[in-house]
C-alpha cells in the first residue's frame, strides 16, 4: 500500500518559471504542490529531506560543461535520505546511428535553426541543440553519478534513445 501523505515541492531559481508551473498545475491537481524560489547548489531544504528528487530536460543546466556540476551533485546528494532516488528525464543519444544522425539534424536545424529564429534567441537555441548533441552518453552519465556518491545507476532508454531516464539511489 503506498502512504497517501506526501509532499511535492517545485523548485526554479526563475520566479516567472514558478508562477508558469502555478498556473498550469492549479486547476489540474488535488495534491498541493509548494513551489518554492532557489539555487540547485543551495537548496532551502534540510538534510535528508527528501525520498526522492526529479529533474526533467533540465539536468544539463547543471551538468554540460558547467564547471559548478560537482556543487550541485553534493547538493542534491545531501537532500536527499538514505535509499532516496535521484530521477533524470534528459535528452540522450540514440544507439542506432541512422536515428542518431536524424536526431542530430532536427537539433541543428529546427531547434537551433528555425527555433532560434522564430524566438529571437539564436544563442539560447543553439546552446540547446549543442547540448544535446554532446550531452553524457548513458555510460558517461552513470560515472558521473558514482562519482558524486549515488549507486546502483539505472539506466532506460526511451524514444529510440532520443531520450533517456535514469535513476540513481542514494
């Protein structure tokens, strides 16, 4: 049986980002989600506060060649308890090179070309085809994980690789 009494926390450092995620999830859920502004290196949250801690397309913000990376493994690492389970939902890389190079192309072209064309935002879009082109291979991304402290690093493709969702245990 699984307790009924949890809690959920959102966490951005953009306060527009929260007042978006307010927007969309009150009328959606019954649960009451916290939302709350802050730093991923310095997270306003105890020791051990958490069972389990997610991130979606967001993780390489704080992993691709961000020389703070380590700063904000530890950090994640120290919210959350004993056995508590870190999930990552991020792009990944294909492991059939016809897929992978058709992933590549719609990267350089429609995200970073024509989506940086249409916003306006050229740099923010190319930053994110680029990172998703040379983001951690799964074997990569596991090292990584261990190296922070985490075990047991599971690994799921997902979208014919396009995409990837891991789960490491504290």
């Amino acid at each position: 049986m699984v307790n009924s009494e949890f809690e959920v926390y959102g966490l951005d450092y953009s306060e527009p980002m929260l007042e978006i995620a307010r927007l969309k999830t009150e009328k959606k859920t019954t649960n009451q989600i916290q939302y709350q502004q802050g730093d991923a290196a310095t997270m306003p949250f105890p020791d051990n506060s958490f069972s389990s801690i997610g991130i979606a397309f967001a993780f390489r913000n704080l992993t691709y060649k961000n020389p703070d990376r380590k700063k904000f493994l530890k950090e994640i690492y120290r919210a959350l308890l004993l056995d508590g389970k870190f999930v990552i939902v991020e792009t990944s890389h294909p492991r059939y090179l016809i897929l992978r190079k058709i992933f590549h192309f719609y990267l350089k072209i429609f995200v970073a070309g024509l989506g940086g064309m249409l916003s306006g935002h050229r740099s923010a879009y190319s930053y994110l085809a680029a990172s998703a082109i040379h983001f951690y291979k799964p074997g990569e991304l596991k090292n990584l994980l261990e190296e922070a402290g985490f075990r047991k690093v599971n690994y799921k493709s997902l979208l014919g690789g396009i995409a990837g969702l891991t789960i490491a245990l504290k």
